[in-house]
C-alpha cells in the first residue's frame, strides 16, 4: 500500500458506495486518516505548549537532541491526566 496524501473525495466518489471498489477505497482512506490522527497529535503539542514553531539551525545533533526532548515531554503532557489519576505523578 502507497501511503501518501489523502485521494479527493472526487476520486473515491466515482463508484458506487455499494461497489466493491468504493468500499475498499473508502477504507483505505478511512486508514490513512486514522495514522495521519495519531502522528499528527505530538506535534501540535510540540508547536503550542511548547512554542517550537521554526527550526533553529544549531547543528544537526543539537537539533536532534532538542527534538528528542521535545517529544519526550509532549508524551508525559499527552498522558499527564492519566498519571496524575494513577498517582504516579505528584505536584
């Protein structure tokens, strides 16, 4: 499977909801959807809790470790109200 940008709806809407065609290509962009959710999260937290908007151009291991800090924290930010309701985390 290509996963690249998502097909217009003109493309998918070319066959019948009911043909087997139409179904599958729904399915396949009802999947892409569901991945492009999941990645897409991390780096809205990243762009506004953490205000990382532009790159710095610092060097490539600096960026590097920066970046990995980053979504390092915006996972413990993602999951703060479960680990507060678990008690793992204290304030």
């Amino acid at each position: 499977m290509i996963w690249s940008i998502a097909a217009r709806p003109s493309r998918y809407k070319q066959h019948a909801k009911k043909s087997l065609i139409g179904r599958m290509r729904r399915k396949i962009e009802y999947a892409k959807a569901q991945v492009r959710a999941k990645v897409e999260h991390p780096f809205r937290v990243i762009k506004r809790q953490f205000g990382y908007t532009k790159v710095r151009f610092r060097g490539q291991l600096k960026n590097t470790a920066q970046q990995t800090t980053l979504f390092a924290l915006s996972n413990l930010w993602m999951m703060r109200k479960r680990l507060l309701n678990a008690g793992e985390v204290r304030l």
